[in-house]
C-alpha cells in the first residue's frame, strides 16, 4: 500500500533503525531469535485484499491471526466493498506510544508494515498518546478483551504463603522483602531471599501496572488514586523494588529463563520467587510457551514441571483491557480505515468473544464461557480478582513513572569490552565493529542516574592492568556522578589499542571475580560482555567458567548475585557459549548479529536494569 505522505528526513531514517533494532529485541524471549528487518511476525504476501496491518503486543499475535481468519467468514467482511486481510505485527505498547508520539513516520522501511490500526494491552498508552501528540491520532480505542495483572508463583512457594486458602496482598510480598530472613520468615530458610521480577514500566504495561498496584496497597485505595497517592507510597515502593532482581523489557524473558531452570530441576526457587505478569502470559507460561511466542503449526510444546499459580492481590489487580483502534495517520487509505472500523465492529461481536478464552484472554461477553484453561489445572481462579483497581488519569501515570525512575532499584554494572583484532572489521555504515561498540557503550551512560555505579574494562592479549594480564581498566566501578565526559572519552581510546587475542573466559573470570566482592544486597549487581568471537587464549575453559558463575543460581542462590549479560556482537560470535554463561546467572543474552545496530542492542540489555 502506498502511503499519504511520507515525511522522510534524516531525523526519521535515524528513527527506523533504531525503531527496527529495538522491535527485533523485544520481540524474542532472549534476543536469541531476531526477525530480521521487520516487525515481528506476519505474511505480507499480496493476495489482493486490502492490508489492514494491527500493531500488538506479543501475546495476542496468535489470537489476532485466529479472528482475522474469522473476520473473513463475517458479516462485517461482507459489507466491505473489497476484501482485506488483517494482518498482526509484534510491537510492545511502550514502543508504539514512542513511534506514535515521535512526530515522524512508522519507524519501517517497508510500508507494507505501517499499521492502521493499534491494539496496546492497555488504554493508559493510548491515553499517553493522546496527551503527549493528539487525540485525533489514536481514534476512538475501544476495549475487545481484557486480562488482570497477577502475580505468578511457584506452587510450591504459593502453598508457603497459604495459597489457595489465604488471601496474599502486596503487603505480604513487601514484608518478605524487608524481612532480613526472606523466605526463612515463614520457615523456608533454604529458599534465601525473596526475590520478584518486574518489567521496565516505560515499555510494558505489566510494569507499568504493578507500579499503580503498589501505590494503591500503599495508600489503601481501590479507587481515586491520585498523584499524592503515589508520593505517599514512595518508600512502601522502595522496599518492594528492592526484591527485583533485575527489570527486563518483557516478561517474556524472565519467564523463559524461570522455565529453563525449572526443567533442569532447579525449580527455579534460585532465580525467582513471584513474577508481576497478566494472567493470559500465566496460561501461555503452564502450557510450555513461556515467552507468548506465535506457536507455529504443528509446534509441541512442553509444559514446565512446576507451574506457576495466580496470586490475585487481596488489594486489587490492574486489568489490561486491550482496546484497538484506527490511527488517525496520514498514512492510513480511507479504504483501509474502512476495513480496519469494520474489523474493531467485528471483534465485538459473539462470534469473536467466543474465541478469545482459547488463547488465555477473557471475553468482555459476560455469557461467553471462559472453558477449560481458566481452571485450577492451569493455575488461575475464574472468579479472581475479587477486587479490581481503576485505571488512574493520565497525570497519576506520569507521576507513578517519574517516581519509579528515582526509586527503582540501584544499579552497579560493569562493562567488559572485547579489543581483539577482529574488531576492526567494517560493519557496512562507515565504521569498524569497535567504532560500533564504543558508540554503543557511550550511549548507554545516559540511562544510568548518577548514583548508579560503572565500570569498564577490555580485553585481549598483549595488555596488563591491575585488573590482571590481558585485562584494561578504563573505569573502576564507582558512582557515574558527573562523570560521563570523561568516561566517553576513555572509551574513544579504545581506538588505539592493542588488539591481538580473545581470552573471552578468562576476561569473565576475572570480571565475576570482582563483581562478587563488591557485590551489595538491595541492588542489580551485573556485567555486561560484549564478544564478536570465539575464545581463543584463556586458561579457564568453559565448563569451568560456568562452574564458577553459577553457584549464585542454585537452590536458595544468593542475596547479592552477580547476574552476567553478554551481547553476541556479529556473526563470528560464540552465541552457545555466551547463552549458557548468561543462564548459569541468571541473565539474559542478546544477538546482535547486525553489528551496525549494535548502540540500539546495547540500550536493551542497559534498560534490563
């Protein structure tokens, strides 16, 4: 389809590879499976219809293909004067508010994929939108289907807390944090710390959602809340942040890693006690799609050995409620508009409302039966939440995330560069891989407050430091403060450096070593590898290595852990052995693949903290 407009500057090409890279990390559960360069799923095949492209959340994919199948069998479709093809693309609620408040065109160079329509998990991004570019632009939102936001536990820890017979509220969460005992206050000692994972609120309407969830408990609201509410509930939010073991951009991620462990017969009780999610991402989860991937035709999936259960806050749950609409773009055809107004009339309609509880969302039909995966079986309660919280005015929202980015909690990173002589080949844009990765290292100091600590080294043969031989110390891990001028420029020198060998394990080895010293309790104590090889001059082999790191993860694991996060820089990367260092962690591996987009990979793996 061809656009109304296209608005094409140098801001806006700069705005779809960023757009592009960010989109392809979000949509996996690691970053271990790209999509290319493209918007998530989709075939975009022309069959001579109408396209009618919907931008959504990862967890409806599935669902949205099965009505779009649907719509074509509809009276809706009937009335059209021309065919059209609904056709769903992943892109997170966070990342389409971005793109839409821009002021530029859809960030894809394909504009096949430019959406009509906009289905975020929640009325609070159009809202955003709304207020921050105009109302005109996100159309008239109406919810379809919806789904709480609750807390997955463990059974077996669930049962500790007196789960099913005992109301659990984020009170009690937030005691286990700030018991110094952790799970042994209610006499579990071996599980250690109580430890729950959150998604970053700017990009994900889960995080987003559990941030006005603690503000209610706090202030004791189910209704009303306002942006005094949630200065008020600053330190009860603190203390719960300080059980996050670290913020990631989906909780897709967090579940994949919790579902590895639980396999391998950890149970994962090392890396994660609760996880704040939507109760349809708790139904993928204990069907053995962690990650709410699009499960492809005649895909096998495992469910996990303990599965998760749905802890319905005694104070209330946030509802995700889904809404789609038509973009008021420029881009947007009359004819498409048509069809997509068609699409959002059919979606209302029993026929539609019938096949959103098979994919673990529930209808707005109240006569609709929600069947067999909203039961025990599956971990969920039909008739849960007993109590649901009011989506607060838009200043609320802000003030809940502005308040988030002070409290959250603190940061201590350090950033282990690979200088070996295959660094200085070209990406296709100009500079060298270095070039890439100095750029990108510098463009992750502005996501750091001035409290958070950082550190740089670098590694490859021929060097010495009093970090140990083959190691660089550009930067001690210390308070960033003021000092981001001159940590950029010390990353400039990497330019001039020696570079020989990879004793890629050694440098990790060595890196481990003093992040665990200085690891600190009630903080993310984590370090971040960029390698575009495969080791070749280390002492330490690989199973040792991992040998080394990953006692931190086993049963009842630790309170200060060091969780490592490396970046599989190119092509001749060693992503095997970089995934199995992230999991012995805890942490999370990212491709980056397309060198030249390595400063956007570098922002993702920065904002899981």
């Amino acid at each position: 389809m061809a656009p109304r407009s296209r608005r094409t500057t140098a801001t806006s090409v700069a705005l779809t590879a960023a757009a592009i890279a960010v989109t392809v990390l979000l949509s996996g559960c690691t970053g271990a499976e790209p999509q290319g360069d493209d918007f998530g799923d989709g075939d975009f095949v022309d069959d001579g219809c109408t396209s009618v492209v919907v931008a959504t959340s990862s967890e409806k994919v599935n669902m949205l293909d099965a009505l779009a199948d649907a719509f074509k069998e509809s009276p809706e479709h009937e009335a059209l004067d021309e065919c059209a093809t609904v056709r769903p693309i992943n892109v997170s609620s966070g990342d389409a508010t971005r793109f839409l408040t821009s002021g530029q065109d859809w960030p894809d160079e394909d504009t096949r994929r430019w959406p009509t329509m906009w289905s975020p998990a929640s009325t609070v991004w159009t809202e955003r939108v709304a207020a921050a570019a105009s109302a005109s632009l996100v159309g008239e939102p109406a919810s379809f289907t919806h789904t709480p936001v609750v807390f997955g536990v463990p059974e077996t820890m669930a049962k500790a807390l007196g789960y099913p017979g005992s109301e659990i509220g984020i009170s009690d969460f937030e005691a286990l944090c700030q018991d110094p005992e952790g799970w042994g206050s209610v006499g579990k000692d071996l599980w250690g710390s109580f430890k729950i994972s959150k998604t970053n609120p700017n990009t994900s309407t889960t995080g987003l959602s559990a941030i006005l969830m603690q503000s209610y408990e706090a202030s004791g609201k189910t209704e009303g809340l306002t942006a005094d509410d949630v200065a008020a509930a600053a330190e009860f939010s603190r203390v719960f942040e300080e059980c996050v073991i670290h913020y990631g951009d989906t909780t897709g991620k967090v579940l994949t890693t919790l579902y590895d462990e639980t396999q391998n017969g950890a149970g994962g009780s090392g890396y994660v006690s609760a996880v704040a999610l939507e109760e349809t991402s708790l139904l993928n989860y204990n069907q053995g799609n962690p990650d709410s991937h699009t499960v492809q035709p005649g895909e096998e999936l495992t469910p996990p050995k303990e599965k998760l259960v749905a802890v319905y806050p005694s104070g209330g749950s946030m509802w995700s409620d889904n809404p789609i609409t038509v973009l008021g773009a420029d881009w947007v055809t009359d004819v498409q508009a048509e069809a997509g107004t068609a699409f959002a009339g059919f979606l209302q309609t029993e026929a539609a409302q019938r096949i959103l509880p098979d994919y673990g969302f529930r209808p707005l039909d109240e006569t609709v039966p929600l069947g067999d995966l909203f039961t025990a079986e599956y971990g969920v309660d039909p008739a849960g939440p007993a109590v649901s919280l009011p989506r607060p005015e838009v200043d609320v929202v802000s003030a809940a995330i502005d308040q988030w980015t002070q409290i959250r909690k603190p940061s201590s990173v350090l950033e282990v560069i690979d200088i070996s002589g295959s660094m200085d080949e070209a990406i296709g844009d100009g500079r060298s891989k270095l070039d890439g990765a100095i750029e990108g290292a510098q463009a992750t100091l502005g996501h750091f407050r001035s409290t958070d600590e950082v550190g740089v080294w670098a590694f490859t043969t021929g060097v010495e430091s009093e970090a140990g031989e083959n190691l660089v110390v550009l930067r001690d891990v210390t308070p960033l403060q003021s000092d981001r001028e001159s940590v950029e420029s010390s990353l400039d020198d990497l330019r001039f450096a020696t570079r020989e060998g990879t004793p890629l394990y050694d440098a990790i080895a060595a890196a481990y070593d003093e992040m665990s010293a200085r690891a600190e309790p009630g903080r993310i104590n984590a370090i971040v590898v960029l390698s575009d090889g495969q080791d070749t001059d280390s002492s330490i082999s690989l199973d040792s290595l991992v040998a080394k790191i990953g006692k931190a993860t086993k049963e009842g694991g630790d309170d200060a852990p060091v969780r490592i996060f490396p970046i599989a820089y190119g092509e001749g990367a060693d992503t095997g052995a970089l995934q199995r260092i992230a999991e012995a962690t805890g942490g999370q591996w990212f491709d980056a693949s397309d060198a030249a987009k390595i400063d956007l990979v570098f922002a993702s793996v920065i904002n899981n903290f």
